[in-house]
C-alpha cells in the first residue's frame, strides 16, 4: 500500500518536472512543443498525484504518521529527481513510463 | 528590492556567523538518531543478535538477578531487545543509594542471562548531547548558544525563502556543470526540499530549550527566584498521575503474569519493557510497555496493580490535561523522532545530513562568489581567507574528527579511567587539528589542494573504522552480515559508503585542481 504511494508521488514529481520547459528540453531532446493547456493538464497530473499519495499514506498510517511519511517522502523523491534530471535526464520520461507499468502491476496484484 | 536586499544581507549574515556551529548541530544531531546503534556498536562485548529473542523467557532470569543484585530497589526496569534497540538490560533505583542519580543498570547476555561486562564509552549519546549541551562549556551557556543559533537558523529559512525568486521553478534544479550556480542550485535544492524538516527542527529546538532563552516569560508570573522556577518546572513536567508508595510492605504477583496478561490483551504487541515502580510495596505498580503501532509516540504502556493483579486504569495513558504542555510535548517528539521505525529514522537522518549540506553549500558559494570578485578587483582579504580555511576545518574536519572518535572507542585501553571522556577528547584534538591545517598548510598549496587532503583524510579515517572493528573485536563484518545483525552490519557498512563518497569527492576536486593548474600554466605561457 504504501509502496503504491511512493511510487504515485514520483510519478507525481516526475510530471510536475516535465511540467517545466528547462527539465523538458534536457529530458526529451526532440519534442514537440506542447501547447499551454498540455504544460497545465501535466502540472495538475502531478499535483493530483502527490495528493493521492499523501491520502493512501495517511489511510495507511494515520493523520500523524501519514503526514511525517508524505513529507519525507517527498523529499527523498524530489532529491532523487534533482539529481537524475542533472546526471541522465534522458532517463526521467522512461522511469515515469516505467513507474506506470509497476504502478498498473501492483494494482493488478490487489484486484 | 530594496526590502530583499535587506533579507539577503539578514540570510548571509545569520548563516556566517553560526553556520559552523549550526553545521556541528546538523551533523551530530542526524547521528544522535542513530544513537543506540551506535553505542551498541562502541561496545561490542555484546553479544551477536543470532535469532529472534524469546523475551518470555528472559523475564524470570532477569527477575532473578535483580533479586542478587539490587534488593533494596523501589524501582525496577527490564528492557528487552526488539528493534533497533539490541540490549537486554536492567535498571535500578536505590533511594539510599551514594551514586548522583541513584539509578543503576547493567547489561545481560540475552542468550543465557548472565551479566556482561561492557567497556565505559561515551557512545552515541555523546554524538547526541554534543547537539545542543556541547562540550567543555557550562551547560547554561550551550543552551544559549545552540539557542542562539537556532534562532539564527529560523531567521536564515524565512530569509532564505523571501530571498528565493524562483522557489517553484527551480524546484528540481540542479546545474551542475556551471561553477558558481551548481553551488547555489545545491544549497537551495538542500534547504527547500526539506523545508519542512528544517522548519520542524528548528522550531521545535527553539521551543525544547525554552526554559533558557524564554525564560521571562515564567519569571513575569513567579518572580526570578530559581527556587520558584523550579518548582514551576517541577509542576509542568512533573509524571502525570504518579501513585506515590503507601509505606507498608506487600507480596507483588510474578512478573510473568503480567506479561502473560499485557500478552493475552494485544497478541501483536512487542513487549519492549516491564517496570516495577514502588516495589515490594502494597501500592506497588507494573508497567508493560509495547512498541506503539501508530501515533507519536515510542510506546504504549500497561499498568497494573503488583499485588492484586487488577489493571490500573488513571495511569494507562499518559494525556495531559494542558493544551500548551501537549503542544510541547508534540514539539518534543517531533524533535526526537523516537516513535519512528527503520525507514522513517532513515528519512530523518538524511534530512538532518541534508541541513548540515545547506549550511555548508551556502558557506562555500559565499567564499567562492567573494574570491571571484576579489580576483578581479586583485584584491586579498584576511577575512575571506579565514572563511575559506575554517569551511575546510569544519565542513571535512568535524566528519574525520567523528571518525577518530569511533577509532578511539577501538583503541582506548578498556582499563582507561574515564575512558568515555577520552574518547571524546580525541574526538577535539583531531578536530583541532583539521582545524589548523588549512591555515599551516596554505602557504605551501593551493586552497583547492587542502579541500582533496582532507577529503583524503577523511575517507582513510572512514575506511579504518571497519578495520580496526575486524582487528580488535569479534564483531567484525563478516561476522554481523553472516549472522544477520544489522545493527552492526549497518553501521559498518555505512562507514564504508562515508569512505567511498569522501573518497570520490577528492577525486573529483583533485581532478578539477590539475585542470585549472594546467590552465593557469598554459595562460602563464601564452603570457610570454
């Protein structure tokens, strides 16, 4: 269950990351340029994301737990982030894809 | 802008002067989580964690010894190993007893329950104290100084996130190959990552150490009279719902029962302790306590009546009746993180490296960005000079001087008379001298240079540590990984990671000093 949030709230990160035209560039060398209302849909994935993993964290654990969890994990997450996007950003779009297929499988496993 | 230059000038300044010591409080203080791994690691007369312990069948063996060794005691403790916690351990009070505090303890082999002598370490706790109680100095005064800079720090983050332009788009920034900015992308992904962990931290200090820099505040109502303020204090924190003993002698039941019926009551408990408190008398009380399995706090705790049986119900649970004193207390546990379990205790002690990493980054991108603006000027200042040697002495010096102490603890004759202080006497005089070694060694070599020998330093001092464990005891690696004892296994397996990363690091800058020596030579000789 809660591995289930830390992996939404970096899938979560890594939205809100790609949200941002520096991290995009570095990220995805050829891509398109997205549309204003694509950058906000991205932004709000991200943010409903994190949301969602705090929630499970705090059904999980507790209000008090929960939030300790969430925050701390989240700081682990974004740091991991910071520093894949400046050693292999290229990386970043396929651990989001890759993070997708875990997320599906463990979901798959509790149905 | 001109109120933000104003706030830069406030975060630069109250980040200078006490970042040394906020550094000091960040490093020892993220250790201090690990506290009981690390003493358990200083003694290693302890005995491998082989299996799971069968606690049941301690309990009567730690009964009986108690009886040899403490028969005039009114309070008993027995803790047991579960957790991160390895020691089967007894505690008692004399009342009549010479020693300061009146409490004894001593620490059995969980496999037989025969006493083990332990060799005098300062252990983990003194990583822990040195935080906020510091060494050498009047402990009044560290309360005030690690107040101080407390109050420095809370500044230093409100400022920071004023100063801070683009918190949210830089928010996962990291430009690594640009000199100057990398520093700053570090410093700021350092303190807003964490932001929230800094601001507990920080906040909750202050709060925890209250009675020293607030202390008007109590001295409005009752006057400055310490006596007064003391019962004050006495008052606030006294144990909520202590039952006091009633003087006349009475049988208790066995402990077993109790722990059979704390047990009974919560199958999926861990039972980390039984205590006696008034023994042996008709108002004598037992406590179980468990590991708590949600909430702030370490344990839940049990009580019943020694002599009937009957559970006691006032003193269950421990609530205070006063919103500011819980509001304290929540501060406190926040603070100390004791109710955290393994990957919780982890977070923590990262963020906590994290806070030391902020401190250090923003001092260096101050010196950097200071000899950048000198050079161009041809300019040389005493001050940025003695910045830039006591960032070398504090931000690698006080990592190696913590490595000397856990090699002292290996050396130290076991015989040593107070041994524990010794150990942290080594722990300053390498700390000393790192500290002097930039300024000796900077006239010969570049400052570059004296950044890769201590790094250097530092990582020979780390990868000692497992050594000198495999050489001087039977506790070595191989040792804890093959009987799965990861308290010990962790902590030299940590040494070894410290080792790397400092080892790497020398790499990295000494690399980077040859290429900006080539390139100095290279203009030099485009020059003539």
């Amino acid at each position: 269950m809660t591995g289930a949030a830390w992996l939404l709230g970096a899938l979560g990160s890594c939205c809100l990351a790609l949200a941002k035209k520096r991290h995009r560039n570095e990220a995805v060398p050829n891509y398109k340029k997205l549309a204003e209302s694509q950058i906000y849909s991205l932004q709000l994935a991200g943010w409903l994301l994190l949301m969602v993993a705090a929630a499970i964290m705090i059904t999980a654990k507790g209000v008090a737990l929960g939030l300790v969890y969430s925050l701390g994990g989240f700081m682990c997450v974004a740091m991991g982030l910071a520093l894949l996007l400046s050693f292999r950003p290229r990386w970043t779009p396929w651990l989001a894809v890759l993070m997708i297929f875990w997320i599906l499988v463990l979901w798959g496993v509790a149905r | 802008m001109k109120f933000r230059h104003a706030m830069t000038w406030l975060h630069t300044w109250a980040g200078l002067v006490l970042g040394a010591l906020l550094y000091l409080m960040f490093v020892t203080g993220s250790a201090g989580y690990f506290d009981v791994e690390i003493t358990r690691w200083m003694q290693p007369e302890i005995p491998l964690e082989k299996t799971d312990f069968d606690t049941r069948a301690m309990l009567p063996k730690a009964e009986q010894r108690l009886a040899q060794v403490a028969p005039d005691a009114d309070k008993i403790y027995v803790e047991f190993p579960q957790g991160r916690y390895p020691y089967f351990m007894l505690w008692w009070h004399n009342p009549e007893s010479v020693a300061e505090s009146g409490w004894h303890q001593e620490v059995l082999n969980p496999n037989n329950g025969e006493p083990v002598t332990v060799r005098e370490t300062a252990g983990g706790e003194f990583l822990y104290r040195l935080h906020y109680v510091l060494h050498y100095i009047p402990k009044g005064l560290a309360y005030w100084l690690t107040s101080l800079a407390a109050m420095f720090m809370l500044v230093a983050i409100i400022t920071g996130v004023v100063i801070h332009r683009r918190i949210f788009k830089d928010f996962f920034t990291f430009r690594r190959t640009r000199r100057q900015t990398s520093w700053l992308d570090m410093h700021n992904l350092l303190g807003v990552l964490p932001l929230p962990f800094h601001l507990m931290i920080t906040y909750s200090g202050l709060i925890l150490l209250m009675f020293s820099t607030m202390l008007p505040i109590p001295a409005s109502s009752f006057g400055l009279n310490p006596e007064n303020l003391r019962q004050v204090y006495d008052a606030v924190f006294s144990e909520h719902g202590h039952v006091s003993a009633s003087g006349a002698t009475a049988s208790s039941r066995p402990l077993l029962e109790f722990y059979d019926a704390a047990r009974d009551s919560n199958p999926s408990a861990v039972i980390a302790y039984v205590a006696v408190d008034n023994l042996r008398d008709q108002k004598a009380i037992v406590e179980i306590g468990s590991l708590a399995s949600s909430g702030l706090d370490a344990f839940e705790e049990t009580a019943y009546w020694a002599v009937d049986g009957s559970l006691l119900s006032e003193t269950g649970d421990h609530h205070p009746e006063n919103t500011s004193l819980e509001f304290y207390e929540v501060m406190e546990k926040l603070h100390e993180g004791l109710f955290a379990d393994s990957l919780l205790r982890w977070i923590y002690f990262l963020s906590g490296l994290m806070g030391a990493g902020m401190v250090a980054t923003g001092a260096i991108f101050w010196a950097n960005k200071r000899r950048h603006a000198h050079d161009k000027a041809g300019v040389d200042s005493r001050g940025l000079r003695l910045v830039e040697g006591l960032n070398v002495g504090v931000i690698v010096g006080l990592p190696s001087a913590i490595a000397a102490y856990f090699l002292a603890n290996r050396l130290l004759s076991s015989t040593l008379v107070s041994r524990g202080e010794w150990e942290a006497h080594c722990l300053f005089v390498v700390w000393f001298v790192a500290l002097i070694h930039p300024f000796v060694r900077r006239r010969n070599i570049s400052l570059g240079t004296i950044w890769v020998e201590q790094f250097r330093c530092a990582a020979v001092l780390y990868a000692l540590i497992p050594l000198m464990n495999a050489a001087t005891s039977s506790s070595h690696l191989l040792m804890s990984l093959r009987y799965g004892d990861w308290v010990l296994a962790g902590f030299d397996l940590f040494m070894v990671a410290v080792a790397l990363c400092f080892f790497y690091v020398a790499q990295v800058l000494s690399r980077r000093e040859i290429k900006s020596v080539t390139k100095n030579c290279d203009a030099a000789e485009v020059a003539q």
